[in-house]
C-alpha cells in the first residue's frame, strides 16, 4: 500500500473513530458545555453570540485589525505586517479572532477530536473562503488545499483537521477538495512558537505531491489558525512551484497582533 492510501485509510478510521465517540458522548455546548439539541448548532445561542468577531477595518490582504490607523487614513490600507509575503499569496480571512469561545471551538476540534465540529466551522468560514475566492478571480475555478500534518502526527491524531475543514466547505458550493500537499518529515508543533521562530519551523516543510500539476490554477489553503501566516506562506510557496498561479488562504480563527513591527502574537494561547 502507498504512503498516500496508507494515509487516507487512517484518515477514514480516524473520522470513524470520531463519529463513534461523537454518538456516545452526550450533546453539550464547545463554549459552556450546558446542553444543546442533538441536531442543532454545537454551541449555544449565548456562546454563539459570545464569538469574537474580527473587528473592522482589517488590512486587506491579511485580515489584520486595523484599529484607529485605517479610521484616521479615511481608506483601505494594509497592515504593513504582511508586506513580506510571496506575491503568490494574495489574500487570507477568517470570520472570528483567536480569542474566547472561537479558541475553545478550535481546539475542541484539534486536541479533543470532536470531528463533528467541522460542519459548523465551516458554515462560519464559507463567506470568508468565498470573499478570498473572488480576490483570486476565479470563483469557481479555486480548489481547497488543507494544510497537510506530518505523517507521524497523523497517525497520533487519527485525522486531519484542515481537511475535515476543507471536506465540510465542499457542501457550501466551494472546491473542490485538492489535497496537493504533504508534509516533509521534521519539524516541531507550531502552537506556543513566535514570530521568526514560527518561519523558520515551516520554511520547505511542504512539498507538492508527487506527480501533481496545478496547470496555473488557483488555490485557497484551508487551516484552523492563521498566527503569523508562516504556515499560509509555506504552503503557498510550494503550491506555486505546483503550478498554481495565484493562492489565498481560510481560516476559522486569526491571532490578533500588535502593530508596532512585533510580529509575535498579542496572545499565548495555544492554537
């Protein structure tokens, strides 16, 4: 068997697994954990409305709040922070800041596997995946790319949780789903690393796969985070030695960062 069916087979008993766990574990809200109808929403009303929003103006090509920098310019200005990005990577959005039940949500999806998640989530991504669609020009045309894990961390987590993002935004008229990526060997966990560190740990851990021609498609990487956007960069760099002309990415949650040329996020909280 191949390292890629090897890899899909986990996936399925992975989201089996899941689903298993899902049936016995009885319904509860991801942000107060009170009770919630089996085939309703996994958060409350109250929790739902508790999601921090990312606040506008946000720089128009990384979703970086602006604060009072945009108010005071009177037009649509950038952050500075994402100057540095590949022209390959054109845009990034996400609905909610990391921050609060959107943080809890995000890791009761990655840490405790509750799979069942992923439908929700990406109801709350679709507008931003389709926002980031028409900056690419092609809105029919992008294909979903989910970040790829490490083999080993695969097979520890049973699943993929940027594919399981990226399976769910299909149902919303977006796709479709093209795993075009996998993940060299190496590298530490990105939770809890900053700024050039966060870089550095990603910088050539992607690959096309083998094989695979983009023939000058488009591209939206799908993630849970987006932090530094190191992760967004790197994938974005390998989809264009793919063939894939120009690439936005998605995400559920972004960490919210200062503006004073810090590029470390304003928060520890692990992703």
């Amino acid at each position: 068997m191949s390292v890629i069916a090897r890899q899909s087979a986990l996936g399925r008993l992975g989201r089996t697994a899941a689903a298993a766990f899902d049936a016995l574990v009885p319904v509860a809200c991801v942000g107060c954990r009170r009770g919630v109808e089996p085939a309703g929403a996994p958060l409350c009303g109250l929790c739902r409305s508790r999601q921090p929003r990312l606040p506008v103006p946000r720089c128009t090509r990384c979703a970086q709040p602006l604060g009072n920098i945009a108010a005071a310019a009177g037009e649509r200005v950038r952050c500075g922070t994402c100057e540095s990005w590949p022209e390959v990577l054109v845009a990034a959005d996400a609905p909610f800041a990391f921050d609060g039940v959107a943080a809890r949500t995000v890791r009761a999806l990655k840490y405790d596997r509750w799979v069942a998640l992923a439908p929700y989530m990406a109801a709350s991504m679709a507008a931003a995946a389709e926002s980031v669609a028409n900056r690419l020009g092609a809105r029919d045309a992008a294909c979903l790319v989910p970040v790829p894990l490490a083999p080993a961390r695969l097979r520890e987590r049973g699943f993929n949780q940027a594919e399981e993002l990226a399976r769910a935004l299909v149902a919303h008229g977006l796709g479709p789903l093209r795993p075009a990526l996998e993940r060299r060997p190496g590298g530490g966990r990105q939770a809890g690393l900053r700024g050039a560190l966060r870089r550095a740990n990603v910088q050539g851990r992607f690959q096309p796969r083998a094989g695979f021609d983009a023939e000058g498609g488009v591209a939206i990487v799908v993630d849970d985070v987006l932090t530094t956007g190191a992760t967004a960069v790197a994938c974005a760099e390998a989809l264009a030695e793919a063939g894939f002309r120009r690439v936005a990415a998605v995400s559920f949650a972004r960490t919210l960062r200062p503006l004073d040329g810090d590029p470390s996020p304003t928060r520890a909280s692990r992703p």
